[in-house]
C-alpha cells in the first residue's frame, strides 16, 4: 500500500499594493509645507534686495534729482550721459581693484608659508596677524589716513627724525592710490593667510619629507608640491577678493574722498557723488545699473571658475 505523502502549501506573503494617491497626497502637503517654510525668507528678499534693484533700475529712465519733486521720462539718455564717467572711472577701479589683490595674496601666502613651518611663538603669531582683519574698514581707513598724514602723520615724522624731506603721499595722484592700496592691503591679507595656512595644515607631511630626502630646495618644494596643493582655493578667495574691492566704498572715501583730482575716484566713489553730491538720482541710477552688469559678469566667472575647480 502506498505511503500518502503531505505536501506542505506555500504560504506567500501578501504584500498590499502601494497607493499611488496617498503617495501623491503626502507628496503635495511636504511640497506644501516646505513652500511654507520659505515664504517669509522669499518676501523679505523681494523687499529688499529685488524691489530696490527694480525700483532703481527704473529711476535710470528718468531724470529725477532730490531737489526737486518732479521727474520727466527720458529713457535710455542717463546712460549716455554718464557713459564718459563711468569708463573713466572704471580704469581707476580695475587699478585699485587688482592691486588690492594682488598684495595681499601675495603677503598672505607668504605668511602662511612662515606660520606652517615649526617656530616659537606661531599660536601667538598668528593671533596678531589677524587682528587687522577684526578691525571695522572706516577705523582702518582713518588709521592709515593719520599716518600718511602730510602735516602730523607717523611717515613724515619718522622721515623727519632721519633727516629726509616730508613726503605728500595723499597730495599725489600716484602717492594717494598707493596709500588707499597699502591701507587696503593691510586689511585684506589676514583671511588669506587664514585660507592658505588651513589648506597647507592639510599637506600630507611625507610629502614634504620625501622632496627634502631627495634634495629639493626650500623654493622646490614650494613650487611643486604647496604651490599646486592651495592653488584651488587660493585662487577662488582672490577672486573673492576682487569682487569685493571692485566695489569697496570706504577705504577711498575716508582717506583720499575720490583725490586728488580724480585720481582714486572709483565707481563707487563716482556713484556716491552723483546721488548724494550732485543730487543727481536718475544719472547715478543708471552707473548703478551698468556696474551691477559688469559685477554680474565678474560673478559669472567666478561661479565657473569654481564649478571646474571643484571637477
């Protein structure tokens, strides 16, 4: 007689089916909530970054003056009018902007190249050397306004305990960008020393060792191996940098006012005289409008330039 064999059913797991509305209504309330969220940042962003730069766009178009109420429609003559100016005034801008780049990059990495390497006193060092950056541009600028000082400033006093002639550095065209550059300088190189010293912290120390074995100079090593390590970031901080002096304000007004003549006059500068000088709101309204153009192509390269760095 045969042996009845049990089979044991399969038991499968039901597995309910997703709902697709559910799933879509959950969707639509996080899309919801997080819309929420960032309501009021968009509104106060709108207010006031989007309304003004609209509003003073359209102040370009008109000739409009704060001594008087009225305005009259002129549309696109502003810009010409101002167009002379504003090429005049960007060549001293583009000066002052580049060297105020370039020395402080220059000073910046070359102190961070000193506070990297093993000596007594570095923590110290360090903390000094970043005191210019704590320091507010309107007290820097007074600062260095008092020691270029023609009659009663620390150059001309110390020139005169050695026996030489005074110096007029803010009388001079050439002698007051100098100034307003040092003075700029001097404020500026703190943080790239900052970013470099933090870049070459990162530095395998084998590295290092190895091209020393091998018989590199102090000035190889620096060209070949820390040079291309903080290139990236040095980079992106001056250019940083550059941004920012094209439109700084402060450092030239407080010490130099735009002079002698003309010669520091830059377009922030330019622009500040125009609306709160001449009074003249349509016209500075439309060298407002031409520079954020020109910034917004220098921001443009440098978004780029950081999309490859980081390739």
């Amino acid at each position: 007689m045969p042996q009845a064999t049990l089979e044991r059913p399969e038991i499968r797991e039901q597995v309910p089916a997703p709902r697709s509305g559910r799933r879509s209504t959950l969707g639509a309330k996080d899309r919801t909530f997080g819309f929420m969220i960032a309501l009021p940042a968009v509104l106060l962003f709108l207010v006031i970054a989007i309304f003004p730069l609209v509003s003073s766009i359209g102040t370009s178009l008109y000739n409009q003056s704060l001594l008087r109420p009225e305005r009259t429609f002129v549309g696109l003559d502003n810009y010409g009018l101002i167009w002379d100016e504003f090429v005049a005034r960007l060549g001293t801008t583009l000066v002052f902007a580049s060297l105020s780049t370039v020395f402080p990059l220059v000073l910046g990495v070359a102190l961070a190249m000193l506070l990297n390497a093993r000596m007594r006193g570095r923590t110290i060092l360090r903390g000094a050397l970043m005191l210019p950056w704590l320091l507010p541009g309107v007290v820097v600028s007074f600062l260095w306004a008092w020691i270029f000082n023609d009659s009663y400033g620390v150059v001309n006093h110390v020139l005169e305990i050695l026996g030489q002639p005074p110096i007029s550095m803010l009388g001079n065209p050439v002698g007051a960008m100098a100034a307003v550059v040092i003075a700029k300088t001097w404020h500026s190189f703190p943080w790239i020393m900052v970013v470099a010293l933090a870049v070459l912290q990162t530095l395998p120390s084998e590295q290092i060792e190895a091209a020393t074995i091998d018989g590199a100079t102090r000035a190889q090593r620096f060209r070949y191996i820390s040079l291309p390590h903080i290139a990236g970031p040095v980079t992106l901080v001056a250019v940083l940098e550059f941004i920012y002096n094209f439109g700084n304000f402060d450092t030239i007004f407080v010490m130099t006012g735009g002079g002698p003549g003309n010669s520091t006059t830059t377009l922030a500068v330019s622009l500040y005289h125009l609306a709160f000088g001449s009074y003249e709101l349509g016209k500075a309204s439309a060298m407002g409008a031409l520079w954020l153009v020109l910034l917004a192509i220098i921001s443009s390269g440098y978004l780029l330039l950081n999309r490859r760095l980081e390739k």
